[in-house]
C-alpha cells in the first residue's frame, strides 16, 4: 500500500506541529494542572477550571485547520482519515488538551444528517468557533469527552443523529486518568435527525483511528524524549544510553513507534478507501492498528518511567504526563484483548481480508 502524503495534508501537519511546539509548551500545561490536575479533580464544569488549552484551540480555529479537516461539502480540504491521522498524531506529540477530534467527526456527522437547518449551526462547529461532543450509542449515563464545556453534543445512532444543546443536558465531571475533560451525561434529549445509512458505524472507525493516530504521536514523542534523557544522563561516567539493557529498550520502542505508526496509516487509507462503506479489510485494519496502540502503548509508557527514574514520577517534569496520556489512550481504546477478539470476529466471519493483496 502506497503511504505517500500529498503536500496539502504535510502543510497542514506541518503547521499543526509548529503551532503546538510554540505553544504547547511544559509550562503551558503545568499551569493547567494547577487549575484540574492532581490535587485539583473536584473543579466545575466550565472553560476556566477544564483542561483546556484554550489559546492553542484559538489559534487552530483561526488558522482554518478543523475547517480543513470537515467535509468537502462544508469547506474542507478533501483530506480524508489518513489527513485527519497525521494531524491528530501532532496534538498528541505535544499532548494538546484541544477537542479537535469530536470537531471533526461532529462535522462529518451533520453533513452525513443533512442538517442544515437554523437549528444547528453547522458552519461554527465545523471550523470549531463552537465546541462539540460525541456521545457512542450505549444508553444515557455514558462518560463524553469534552461534554463539560462543550456548546453542543451529539449522539449517533444506527440511522439517526440526536443533537442537543449542552445546556438541555445535565453533565457531571468525571477524571480520566490524564485528567483530560469529560463528563457523565444524562438527560440527553432531543428531536432525532435522519442520518445516511452506516455514517454511525463509519464514525465508530473514525474514532478508533483518531485515538491511534493520537497515540502515535504520544508514544513518538515520550520515545524522542526518553532517548534523549538517556543520552544526557550518566551514571559510573557514562550515559545510560549506551548500557546494554537501557540501549535494548529504546531500541524495542522504535519498533513499537513504527509498528502505530504502519497501522495506524493502513487503518486511515483502508477507511478513505471504502467510499463509506468498511469492508472486512477496514474493520481488520482499525482493530491491528488498535492492537499495537494499545499493546505499543503499554510497554513504552512503561519504559519511559523506567529509564527516567524518579523524574519520570516526578510531577513538576514531563515524562509523567506522557504516561498517563499512554495509559489514557490505551484504556479508551479497550485494551490489546479486545482489539484481537475484534480482529478474530473479523477473520472467523470474512476470511484474511488481505489474502490477495499486493
């Protein structure tokens, strides 16, 4: 499979990263632990105390890239999940707190709704002046990310869209493990929309992928750091890099970062090229490249604290950061297990998709 990236969807990436490593900064996010972070979960629900990074979240919107990211139909830039990927990758390289994930699959929900009518302004959720949510479709009381100071949430159902004011919801902060924000809504209530036939399903896919392709970018950028900590640090008038052991382990990690990285893009191009409709092949590829973002995640999260010491628990550091955000990916996607037991339905019901590819 061809993973060459066209030049409009490397600008963007490209952007996406100088932008975060401008403002994303250890500083930026130690000052929003100090308003929800440890020792501070019992805070509201509102933008000033949520784990937000608001000026970064600003600074993509009036840049246009959740614009670029929507569908075509709506502005976009025609660039796909693998587009979508490769910019998710970058927020999680710099472990941006900014809800540019349910901004895009809000977008593609309501464009496959049709709803344009006044009661949802689609045009400012798209390019992200209004911030959305993304409920599943398990029942009410379910935990949403970004529920908590979001102006709208959306609930996909097997043919239908229900979309509701945040106001009309009741919402009660959760902490997730990287103190992300969420919230437990009930309450959600509203007239259903008529939604294309297998948009929810497709958006299930695009979720998985976004969470891959954020956790690339995690577990990328905890390896940079881990590497370069190891060949800073010394120990008996040598770096801890050039140990035996410490050596082995960042070396297991950059297989571990290519194996998300080859999945993940396989998943991407797999969904845009379904034309809307996955087949078995991007079912298999959504839960391999889910099963190395949790299996990856894992043991370089893991490593990382290991080869810090006790940097790597200390909170005024950033390593610590790098694991809960593995951690928190790896919970959100649903463990390795269930990614092989997907992976097996598939197999048990359509045979190896890719028997005869090239």
């Amino acid at each position: 499979m061809d993973f060459t990236i066209d030049d409009t969807t490397s600008e963007l990436a490209a952007l996406v990263r100088g932008m975060g490593e401008q403002l994303v900064t250890d500083e930026s996010l130690r000052e929003l632990d100090s308003r929800f972070g440890p020792g501070t979960e019992s805070g509201g629900t509102d933008e000033d105390s949520a784990r937000f990074h608001a000026r970064f979240w600003d600074e993509l919107v009036r840049a246009g890239v959740p614009a670029a990211l929507a569908p075509e139909r709506l502005g976009g830039a025609g660039l796909g999940v693998v587009g979508e990927a490769l910019v998710l990758r970058e927020l999680g390289r710099v472990l941006a707190p900014v809800p540019l994930s349910p901004a895009i699959r809000a977008a593609h929900l309501l464009d496959a709704a049709a709803a344009q009518d006044g009661a949802v302004d689609v045009p400012a959720i798209a390019e992200g002046r209004l911030i959305a949510a993304v409920a599943d479709a398990r029942g009410d009381g379910r935990e949403v990310d970004w529920a908590p100071i979001a102006h709208t949430i959306l609930q996909p159902e097997a043919d239908q869209l229900i979309v509701a004011a945040r106001a009309t919801a009741d919402v009660e902060r959760t902490v997730p493990v990287d103190y992300s924000c969420a919230g437990v809504v009930t309450g959600l209530a509203a007239a259903p929309i008529p939604l294309r036939a297998g948009a929810a399903g497709f958006d299930a896919l695009r979720r998985r992928v976004h969470l891959a392709a954020h956790q690339w970018g995690v577990l990328e950028a905890a390896l940079e750091r881990t590497a370069a900590y190891a060949s800073n640090r010394h120990q008996f008038g040598r770096p801890i890099g050039s140990f035996q052991a410490v050596a082995a382990r960042l070396a297991d990690g950059s297989i571990d970062v290519d194996a998300v990285r080859l999945s993940t893009l396989r998943a991407a191009y797999e969904l845009d090229a379904c034309a809307g409709t996955p087949a078995a092949a991007a079912h298999a590829a959504v839960a391999s490249a889910h099963f190395w973002a949790c299996e990856a995640g894992h043991r370089l999260a893991h490593s990382a604290v290991h080869i810090h010491g006790g940097v790597g628990l200390d909170r005024s550091e950033p390593a610590h950061r790098y694991f809960l955000a593995a951690k928190a990916n790896e919970f959100r996607l649903g463990g390795a297990t269930r990614q092989l037991l997907d992976l097996g339905d598939v197999l048990a019901t359509a045979g190896d998709p890719w028997e005869y590819s090239a």
